[in-house]
C-alpha cells in the first residue's frame, strides 16, 4: 500500500489511520470498519467479540511475566463526523478520504479528517500489534455511534470488560488529561401548526454569520443562537403574524449558525421595519466572534395557506423562553459551566413543528432540572415532549491510581505537569464507568484543530510524542502487581 505518511513518526500508527481512513465510517455505518476489525483480531489469534450496533471488542493476553499485572482497557470510537465543503464532491457512503500532508498536519482534501476519533483507533490497533511493548492483558473497545449521542458505548454489553483501569483516546489536546464530563441528555418538543387560509403579506426572515460551535466545548462562549435569535424577531412582530416555516440549526449537540422563517403579516414593510430594528439591538448584544451577524427581510410569493395565530404565538412563546446557552457554573472549578441547554434545531415536517434541545450537567441533578423543566415548559405551551437519549456523566474522583500514574509518567519524559481538567463536553467514560464498578479512567490524546469540520487537522509531531507517551504508560501497567 503506497502511503502518504511513510517515513513520518509514529509511521505504524499512521499507516493503520491510513488503512481506515479508506473505510467510510459516518455515523450509523460502522459495519464495514467492523469488518475491519473483526478479521484483524481473528488475524493475529485475538479474542473478539462483536454486537449487532458493530461495536468490537478485542483482547490480548499479556506478555510472558505480565499476566498477574492488572488489564488495561483502552477506548475510542469509529465512527466520524461527515462534513464537506460545498465544492467538493464526496460520497461518505462509498469513498475513501483523500488524505495529505503539510508541514506537520495531516488533514483531508475538503472533508473531515475523521482524527475524531480515528487516531485512537490506530493508536489501539499499533499497540496491538507492538512486538516489543511489554504489556499486562491489553483490551481495547472500539465503539460506535458515539457522535450521534454515545449510542454504541450505552448499548455494549460492558460484562466481556475484565479491566479495572481504563484510557479513553478521545479527548486532546497533548499534555492534558480528562479526568471528568459531563452528561446530557436529547429532547423533543413537537406541536402541530393548524393550517388556515393565506392572508396578508409573505416574508423570508434569514438569520446568517453566527460562528456556531460545539454545544459543550464552547457554550461558556456565549454565542449567538441563531434559532433563538429567530424567536426573538419573530415574537417581537407581536399578534399579527402566522408561521409558514421555521427551519435552524441540523445538529442537537451543535450552536446552530443560520435559521431560515417565512412568515405571513398584515404589512410586509412594517414587519420588515421592526425585525432590522430588533436586530440591530441584538447585534450590539453580540460579541466579536459573531461580528458577521445579519439579518436579511425580503417578500416572497405567497402560498395557499399559513398557520393558524394562535399556534403560532405558542411556538414562538416556546422558542423565545426556552432555557439556552449557560445554566449554572461550577462552584468547585473555576470557569467550568455545570449545566446548560441548547436550542440545537428547529425543523418544519408538513404541519408539524420540531424544536430538538441538548442539555448537559456535570451533576446528574441538574439535568434532572432542566429535563424537568423543559418537560414543563412543552405541556404549557401545547407541545409532545420525549427524552430521547440520556447518557451519565463522570464525576471527579479523589482517588484515581491510573491518574497518579499518567502524571508521574508526564513529568518523567517532559519535566513538565500535566494539566488535569474537567470538560463540559460528553465522553463515553461515564457511561462505561456506571456499567463497570470501580473502572479508574482518564482520557487523553493527541492535539488537533477543527474537528467535525473540513478543517480538522491532526498534528503529526503530536501524534508521535502521545504514541510514546501511551506505550509508556501501558509498559509502566505492566509492572504494577494487581492488588
């Protein structure tokens, strides 16, 4: 196989993230990186075991000497974010990414690289097959669908598990440690918008140049929401205007960027008037990443019907109340968010009116509030409200073995401390820490930019020293005696 990365350190581990990234792999088609997997471990006489979500599980006894050392379960996920520009042409059904390298990046010719979380695949799949590391009993969990709400790591049967320490692989950047999460949770508002004879005047609203972000990495920005800002100009119209269409935002976990409405009033100028009014306040409101806010009004041909006033003041009263952006901060860790919730997306389907909202906390009874409270608010304003997914999150332990051992080793090979952070984001260790009792855990990983856009770019420099550093730390399991 002719490789890019030949020649370019940690090149084993590089060339099996090569090897994967010529499998597709999107969300909800694993099957095939599966396959992958499932015939590397028959391959080399490793013990498998696969579900039917195509999450793989994999052991390897230890080496000659290691074998009363305590296992160690190491963890990521297969499954991509499938994003690209708008000029390029790629199905992430069938093609295979179209790698490059420059200067000290590897990135992927305008798609995602799929870094998040392909690196730490090829990280376990290197260990793997290390003739020379010396090991305990090595597992490694290959999971799936975690970018579409951790799916895969809920539904794996954890009791194949014998590890009591485990490194989750997706969470950089370099000479950081993860040492807790938050969990969350996906809610469904939906209410139906009665249709009634057009009248008055038709109107596209778009709301475009927020900057967006992560839901949980970068709530504490405190960005514009494009769906709620939508809300704010709408209602601002007051009793006169019916909702044709609402549509914002395509991912629960993500700020949404854009929303896009059409609306009918009693006098298209005079609405058109109020809304740039409004909007001029809002921009004032925002900060300097979203300096490329704006709003554009512009008449449209009018269709047969509209929604009805009274629902439309409804949804519009949800959209506008609706808890969003940061809830509390941490009383305990300087600048973290402990709960927020995001207005992800809002979506028309024929007459019905879809609002999708992300809520996450750091203490599971937070998100019991605002799961409580956002069930409140859909029954007070006429909405069918469900939970649909909820995942734990990891709380911050005292005591952690493995966390002693991951800085000690940092501080041996770069004279330097690791930083120990907590992170708003949602990672699987919660999740895999409820099924597993007394599972010590700690995620790192290499550094890179852009993830889940066609920028990410992992840093090959990085890549190598977080290789060496993993083999270290799994040689330094591998002279603990288990307790």
């Amino acid at each position: 196989m002719n490789t890019i990365t030949k020649g370019i350190q940690p090149e084993r581990v590089l060339g099996f993230f090569e090897e994967i990234s010529a499998i597709p792999r999107g969300s909800g088609n694993e099957k095939a990186i599966a396959d992958y997997l499932e015939a590397f471990a028959k391959e080399h006489g490793f013990f498998v075991r696969r579900d039917v979500l195509h999450n793989v599980f994999i052991r390897k006894q230890a080496s000659p000497g290691c074998e009363d050392r305590p296992a160690l379960l190491l963890q990521g996920h297969t499954d991509i974010v499938c994003e690209k520009n708008a000029d390029v042409e790629h199905d992430f059904l069938t093609d295979p990414l179209d790698l490059y390298v420059e200067e000290d990046w590897l990135a992927a010719h305008g798609t995602t690289l799929g870094s998040d979380n392909g690196i730490a695949v090829a990280y376990m799949l290197a260990a793997l097959t290390e003739e020379d590391l010396r090991h305990p009993v090595l597992e490694c969990l290959f999971t799936v669908q975690e970018e579409v709400g951790l799916c895969g790591a809920e539904a794996f049967d954890a009791s194949v598990i014998t590890a009591k320490h485990m490194l989750n692989l997706d969470c950089g950047p370099e000479g950081t440690a993860t040492v807790s999460c938050a969990g969350g949770m996906c809610i469904e508002m939906e209410k139906e918008l009665p249709q009634v004879p057009f009248t008055g005047e038709a109107l596209k609203v778009m709301v475009c140049g927020l900057i967006g972000g992560h839901s949980g990495g970068d709530i504490h920005r405190y960005r514009g929401n494009s769906n709620k800002i939508m809300a704010r100009l709408l209602y601002s119209l007051g009793e006169g205007i019916s909702l044709i269409s609402i549509n914002g935002g395509s991912k629960h976990n993500a700020i949404p960027r854009e929303c896009e409405a059409l609306i009918a009033v009693p006098c298209g100028p005079c609405a058109a008037k109020k809304i740039e009014n409004t909007a001029a306040v809002i921009k004032e409101e925002l900060g300097e990443e979203d300096k490329g806010f704006t709003v554009s009004v512009a008449g449209v041909d009018a269709p047969a019907t509209m929604g009805c006033a009274e629902a439309t003041r409804k949804i519009l009263g949800l959209l506008y109340v609706a808890p969003n952006g940061v809830l509390a901060m941490s009383h305990h860790i300087e600048g973290l968010v402990d709960a927020s919730s995001n207005m992800g997306v809002v979506q028309t389907n024929e007459n019905y009116i879809r609002v999708i909202f992300a809520p996450r906390a750091s203490m599971e009874s937070l998100n019991n509030d605002t799961e409580t409270k956002l069930h409140l608010l859909g029954e007070t304003f006429g909405f069918k409200t469900n939970t649909l997914s909820r995942y734990a999150g990891w709380p911050y332990s005292k005591t952690s073995p493995l966390r002693d051992t991951v800085a000690k080793i940092y501080q041996e090979m770069t004279e330097k401390e690791m930083e120990m952070r907590a992170i708003h984001g949602g990672l699987e260790c919660g999740i895999l820490k409820n099924k597993v009792p007394g599972l010590d855990v700690v995620a790192l990983g290499p550094t890179a930019t852009g993830a889940h856009s066609p920028e990410e770019r992992l840093n090959l420099p990085s890549a190598n020293r977080v290789w060496l550093f993993l083999k270290k730390v799994i040689e330094r399991m591998a002279e603990q005696v288990s307790a």
